[in-house]
C-alpha cells in the first residue's frame, strides 16, 4: 500500500474512533436482580455489551454492579454484589449503594434487555444536563405507558422536568440518578412497586427536580418480564440473537 494511502487510512480510523469516543466520569452502574431470575442474566449481559460495546473499552472504568444472592455473574466485567440474607428489595438497593462511590448511578432491571446501539452522544449531553441540573433523577427512556410531559429545559432538545406531583415521578424504568437523592427516597421493606408508589409521594418534597425524554432516547430496551412473566417479545428476541434462554419456571405472558 502507497504511503499516503496508508497515512489516509491511519486518519480515517482515528475520525471513526473519536466519533464514539465517549467518556463518562462520576457514574456506575447498578443492576438490580436475585438469584431466581438469573435466568435473564446471560441475555441481559449480551444484549449490554452487543449494544454498548465501549462499556468494554473506552468506558471500561465504569464500574457496573449487579445484585445477587448466593449466584456469581461470570461475564469480567461486572462485579457481583452478594447478599445472601436478602430482606426486599429496597433493603438490596441500600446495602448496594453503600458499594457505589460515584455520585451518580444508573439503575437498571435485570429485564431491561437493550436491543438498540446505545446512542452515547447522546446520554453524554443529557448526563451533563442532568448535572448542570442538579437534578435528583434523569430517566433515560420514556419506556413507560405512564409516561407524562412537562416543560421542557432550556438548551437540551426533548428534556423535560417531571412536574412535581405526577404520578409516578419515581419509577423504576432504566434511569440515572444522583446517588443520595435515591438513598433518600429509598426505605427499608418496600418492593419495587412499592417505592414506585410510596417513592413518588415522598419525592414530592424533595428539593431537587426529576428529569425525563419526551423522544430521542439513548438507551432503548425490551422489557424482558412482567411481575414474574416472561414477554414473549423477549423469547423472540433471544431466538433471534442465538442467545441461551429457558424461562424456566416463569410462565409467559398471554399463556
């Protein structure tokens, strides 16, 4: 190959690369999950590194944390958060966060089965939004049949601040958070749908805002189960991804 194809070359990569290069700082992620759904772990992690392989790579530094009991995630990159005498679910999600030294953190479901390339541009602008926010918690997706508008933030296109008194202002779809704004919401022997209830009403009087998309959503996912059934959308979508999946003793929706 001639030199200055070569130098060509050299550049055109260096153009592709930095076209994605996109590094986070101050954030770790946080999966929620128990050993009786391990079965969704091998799809989930898949369907996470397919969709965001820099997660591999340039943000290799960003520690990612999944909840277990006795079981052990064997994909290298996340760390396992034992926790064998579990209490609930909030009980988890406050002995988790004791582990998270980041300010932010986002939360995940151990069902939220990415199948679209994560947009990293775009959570990077909507990351630092949140931040020059100081806001409480940035949904990442409107994901979410409960999904209401409000008035959208100035200079970030499709932000908006959750009103104040919405129903579900706290939810559980995937999102960012400012670590002690969720440790303050959080109580002891509350269920996820619990805290979604009870969460909303105390955040009502937290001083920071909420913050969600009304389109060009950075991460898009399939949620993979329902109250302990499994979408026949997430069997389809396993299926079609040659990856391993026997739903084992969850019934299927619609079944």
């Amino acid at each position: 190959m001639p030199k200055f194809n070569r130098i060509v070359l050299v550049l055109l990569m260096m153009l592709a690369f930095s076209a994605h290069a996109v590094e986070f700082n101050n954030i770790t992620i946080l999966v929620s999950s128990c050993d009786k759904y391990s079965p969704l772990w091998e799809p989930f992690t898949k369907s996470l590194f397919k969709n965001w392989p820099w997660l591999a790579d340039e943000n290799r530094s960003i520690p990612i944390f999944m909840i277990a009991n006795h079981k052990i995630v064997t994909h290298p990159r996340i760390t396992t958060i034992n926790i064998p005498h579990e209490k609930s679910w909030a009980d988890n999600m406050l002995r988790a966060l004791e582990q998270v030294n980041t300010q932010y953190v986002m939360v995940l479901l151990d069902d939220y089965w990415i199948n679209q390339p994560v947009n990293e541009q775009r959570l990077l602008e909507i990351y630092n939004a949140m931040q020059t926010q100081h806001a409480a918690m940035l949904h990442v997706s409107n994901n979410d049949p409960r999904y209401q508008k409000g008035p959208n933030v100035a200079g970030t296109s499709d932000m908006m601040v959750t009103d104040k008194y919405a129903h579900f202002k706290v939810s559980l779809q995937a999102a960012i958070w400012d670590k002690e704004a969720l440790k303050t919401l959080l109580r002891p022997g509350e269920d996820p749908w619990s805290f979604e209830l009870a969460g909303t009403a105390r955040s009502h009087g937290y001083p920071a805002i909420f913050l969600s998309l009304a389109a060009n959503e950075p991460i898009q996912y399939i949620n993979a189960s329902h109250q302990g059934h499994i979408n026949p959308l997430a069997i389809a979508y396993a299926q079609n991804n040659n990856m391993a999946f026997d739903p084992g003793p969850f019934p299927v929706l619609g079944k």
